[in-house]
C-alpha cells in the first residue's frame, strides 16, 4: 500500500517544564488541538510562555486506485 507523507507546522505555546533526568528537561507545548512533549537539553528549551513552531511529520495511506 502506498503512503503519502505530510509535513504540517504548527503554531503552539510552551505550557510546562518538568526534570527529564541529568541536564535534560521535558517540555510541553500546546495550541487549542494539539500537544507535544518534547526532551531536550536545559539549554536548548524555551521559556515558559514562548511561542514556538513544530513542524509535524505524518504519513496517511493512500486512498484507492
């Protein structure tokens, strides 16, 4: 079965920081449909309240031939 694959970017704020382990921090990040949680070294996660752009990778099957 073929897939077609997507690429989306979507617009969302940092809502949480919480302790990963180590130097790393978990962050989370949501809009009005989505959310993702993200690990990341402490110096590469934003700030609480910073808008931030996650770019989405998806693939759906193809629809009949």
């Amino acid at each position: 079965m073929e897939t077609n694959s997507f690429v989306t970017t979507v617009n969302m704020t940092v809502v949480r920081h919480e302790a990963a382990g180590g130097d790393n921090i978990r962050w989370t990040a949501e809009n009005c449909d989505h959310a993702v949680s993200i690990v990341s070294d402490r110096d590469d996660c934003p700030p609480l309240g910073a808008g931030v752009a996650v770019e989405v990778r998806w693939k759906a099957p193809s629809v009949g031939r």
